[in-house]
C-alpha cells in the first residue's frame, strides 16, 4: 500500500460521507415540507400563522 493510496482513499471516502449527509438533508427536508403541506391541506395551522379574520396565537 503506498502513500498515495491511503490518502486517496481518505480523500474518497470523505467525500462520499459528506455528499451522503447532504443528500440525506435534501430529501429529509423535502419529505418534512411534503408533510406541513399536508398537514396545512387538511386544516391544520401553524401556531404562528394568524387564524382567518383573527389576532395571531401567542
């Protein structure tokens, strides 16, 4: 094994973990605004958001 190769494959395997964590961030937040829309389509609100013709909820 040289030198090149161990770090090569540091390198590689590096960057294969921090381009999986990115990935796996993208879809996740995806699949959780997939979720609040779903929610927010079957009539639930965020607390933050004001009610129709009221005073938003503190």
């Amino acid at each position: 094994m040289t030198h090149a190769f161990y770090i090569l494959t540091a390198y590689t395997l590096t960057t294969l973990t921090i381009l999986s964590l990115i990935a796996w961030n993208w879809m996740d937040g995806r699949a959780r605004r997939r979720e609040l829309a779903e929610l927010e389509a079957s009539g639930l609100r965020r607390r933050s958001t004001a009610a129709p013709g009221g005073t938003p909820s503190p």
